[in-house]
C-alpha cells in the first residue's frame, strides 16, 4: 500500500511539472510564450533583408528566413542541446527541492503595509480615481520587478561565490530562447525569492496607499509594461540575431543586441548591461555599453569548460566555492603559523 501511494505521488508529481513545462507556450508570464515568440519572429524580419543581398532575390525567400531564424549550427549545439535538459530538469529540482522553501508574496506584502501604517498612524487610503490608482500600481510593480532584476543580477556578477552559480548562464556558447532557461536551481531560488520580495514590496505599498482594492494594467495576465518588453524582442536578447535600438534608445531600453554583448566571453564586457528592461540602472551603476561600440563578439566564458555536461553544471559552482573556502583557511593558517 505503502509503495504504491509513493510510486502515484511520483506519477503525479511529474505529469503536473511536465504538463506545466507544456502549457508554457501559452502561459504569458512565460518568455517562450507563443505571443512573444511571435513578436521576436516580427522583429527577426528586417535584420534578415537587411543581410541579404538586395540585388539577388534568390537569395530571399519562406527557405531563407527559415535557415537564418534557426540555424541548425545554432539550436543543435551541444551548448543548446544542454539549455533544452536544463529546462526540464531545473523545472522538477525546483518544485521538489525549492517549492517549499520559496519566499512568498503575501507576508513581505503584510510587512510592508503594516510597517507603512504604523508609521503613518494607518493607511493613507488616498482617494484618486481608479484609472490612476491602476496606473500607478502598474507602474510600480514593474518598476520593482525591473530594479530588483537589475539589483541581484549585479549581485551574482560582483559576489565571487555567487558567480559561481551565475556563470552556468554565462556559459552558453550559443544563445537561443531556451537560453533564459540555463541557470543553476540556486540562482533559479534567488529569482524565485525576488520576484516574492518585489511584488510584496508593491502590493504592501499600495494596500497602505490606495486599499485593498488594488489592480494593474495587464494583457493576458500580464503586466502591460512587461508584456510589452516581451513582444519587441525579449527573446532576441538570447539569440544570434543582432538587434539594436540605437545609440539614444539604448540609453533607456535594454536592446537584444547590448545583452548579447552582456553575454560575450570578453572580461571587459561581462558586467556590463546586467539591466534587463531599463538601461537606466545601468547608467547610474557606470556599467552600461551601447551595441554600437561592439564589433565582434565571441559568446561564454573564455576556455571554461565545465559546464560541458549536466553534472559539471551542477557541480562545479559547489567545488568552486569549496575549493576557494579551502585555499582561504589554508592562507590563514599558513600565515598563522609564520606568525
């Protein structure tokens, strides 16, 4: 009885995860989301005529634009090949390592708003008009989410140990939108636990501000803010299609093109662009690069190879750290006993 109650739970436990890894072509809050797949298509089209030869149509065409989005060079890459396993894999390590353990929502939204009311004497309940709160609260939800993206993005780059776990991502040595996706199950929790605190930190403020009563702006369940970032080229960002806003966007919006650059194995480009929407972080960090000053651009982490296979990736950033914690002690000890 026993045996079969666990061998169900297992059924159970995988056909859920894996029905959900399914639904995610059509789930918004998704990057792979269809919708967004199809905006990255759109925008795909006139990087494809400009590197054609206008003067030889034969050189255009459905076939053309077929083997240009999706090189086989490119989606067939041991590298690519890696990101399709982890997409899977991280997805089951998450809901039965992390799932119980994630920071959630609603208690940083009842500390936010009672610390807010306390220090105000109670809620400020501002009476504006509906449009305006919404407004407001959208704006705001996707401000945090952005910073805070921005904030542990720059965190996991400039900590040693934590780059550890980071630079699974920065691995990859061919970029496509399952890319987004390869990520050690540790940073995947620090993210999980971010986006807790984020949206926590936006509802408590508006609950202490406006009520109860609070909604955004959304398409399909999206935040619009989001939604729209999504559409014009988010998933060009993890691709081989070179995409830029220009000089002036570029000041403002992250453009495809300056997180390919984030993502070349050249030292003096890995911390640079860590915004993911807005640029504006990265200007006022003094890490932010424009396309334009790129010319040539080789992807990964120089000679590093161990994340070659899923064990190394798993691996290497907890031998890593314990190699580095090992030699540590072993200089102060040895500095101890000179002493």
């Amino acid at each position: 009885m026993i045996l079969e109650y666990r061998i169900d739970t297992i059924i159970t436990f995988f056909n859920t995860n894996l029905g959900d890894l399914l639904n995610y072509p059509f789930d918004s809050s998704k990057r792979i989301f269809i919708g967004y797949l199809i905006g990255a298509v759109v925008l795909a089209l006139p990087v494809y005529f400009a590197a054609t030869k206008a003067d030889n149509p034969s050189t255009r065409g459905i076939k053309g634009f077929a083997a240009f989005l999706l090189p086989k060079a490119v989606f067939l890459a041991p590298s690519a090949k890696l990101d399709y396993q982890l997409f899977v894999l991280n997805k089951l390590i998450k809901a039965a390592l992390f799932a119980p353990l994630m920071l959630t929502m609603v208690p940083v939204a009842l500390s936010v708003s009672s610390a807010l009311e306390s220090l105000f004497g109670g809620g400020l309940m501002l009476d504006a008009a509906p449009w305006l709160v919404m407004s407001l609260f959208t704006i705001l939800l996707f401000i945090l989410d952005d910073f805070t993206r921005f904030l542990l993005h720059y965190i996991l780059h400039k900590v040693p140990w934590l780059w550890q776990f980071h630079k699974v991502h920065h691995s990859a040595t061919v970029l496509t939108p399952f890319t987004i996706y390869r990520t050690h199950p540790v940073e995947s929790y620090l993210y999980g636990c971010r986006m807790a605190l984020s949206q926590g930190i936006a509802v408590g403020i508006g609950y202490a501000v406006f009520g109860p009563t609070l909604k955004m702006y959304d398409i399909l369940g999206a935040n619009v803010f989001v939604f729209a970032f999504n559409v014009l080229g988010a998933n060009l960002r993890h691709s081989h299609i070179w995409l830029s806003w220009g000089d002036k966007l570029e000041n403002w919006f992250v453009s495809p093109a300056q997180h390919q650059v984030h993502h070349s194995d050249a030292i003096e480009h890995r911390d640079t662009n860590l915004g993911s929407a807005l640029a504006i972080w990265d200007r006022m960090a003094g890490c932010l690069i424009k396309a334009s000053s790129v010319s040539k651009l080789t992807l990964g982490v120089g000679q590093f190879n161990g994340h070659d296979s899923l064990w190394g990736i798993y691996s290497d950033p907890f031998k890593q750290i314990f190699n580095r914690c090992r030699q540590t002690i072993s200089r102060i000890w040895q500095r101890n006993q000179a002493s």
